[in-house]
C-alpha cells in the first residue's frame, strides 16, 4: 500500500479516466500538478530532490502585489519571483518559497497586470 501522500488515490482516480497523467504532470479539472524529474536543469524544487514529487502552485485572483505584501508581512522568504512561466491556462506570474518541511510552493497569477519583463 504505502504512506499518505505517494499517489494512491491519484492513481486510481487515473485509472477511472477522471484525472490524466503525462510523463511530466496530472492534469485535474483544468489544474496541473507538475511531475518533479530527477536531475533536470532549470527546474526549481523543494529543497530534497525527489523523482515525481508534485509541485503545488495556487492561482491568486487579487493580484501578486497583495500576495507579496502578505507573505512579507508573514515574514515568508519569497526564493524567486516574480517570473513568467507556463501555467495550465497559459502564461502566468509567479512567485516561489518553500513550506517548513522545505517543499515547493508557488502563488501565480494570470491577471496580465501581474506581468513582468523577459
């Protein structure tokens, strides 16, 4: 069987058709939860590198101004960002830190206001 978090219930909801699965993410319900590999370049992740670890990202609807100014004031370290990337609705911004136990977090958001320069 195995621990809590290690992808049984994702398995079987793939399994069902109701979620699918590339070799580099899980699509659900428009959503996308990328597939960590291991030893791949440009690739920022939690702070121990582990093949097919899910890096979790929240889409903001306020604005990453509003978002900065409460992780600051959270004292939460922001590690990069913002940056354009590619989200599961298109281009996006975003901004990293790491939860305590040192996993990846993002916030993005897709609001065009949001962009900055490449």
């Amino acid at each position: 069987v195995g621990p809590s978090g290690f992808g049984k219930s994702t398995l079987l909801r793939i399994i069902a058709g109701l979620e699918s699965q590339s070799d580099r993410h899980i699509a659900i319900r428009g959503q996308k939860i990328n597939l960590r590999p291991v030893g791949a370049e440009n690739w920022i992740t939690g702070t121990a590198e582990v093949a097919g670890a899910g890096d979790l990202c929240f889409i903001a609807t306020g604005g990453l101004a509003a978002v900065r100014a409460h992780l600051d004031a959270a004292g939460v370290e922001v590690i990069l960002g913002p940056v354009t990337r590619t989200g599961a609705a298109g281009p996006m911004t975003s901004l990293y830190m790491r939860d305590p136990d040192g996993c990846l977090v993002e916030v993005a958001s897709y609001d065009p206001a949001d962009r900055v320069a490449d």
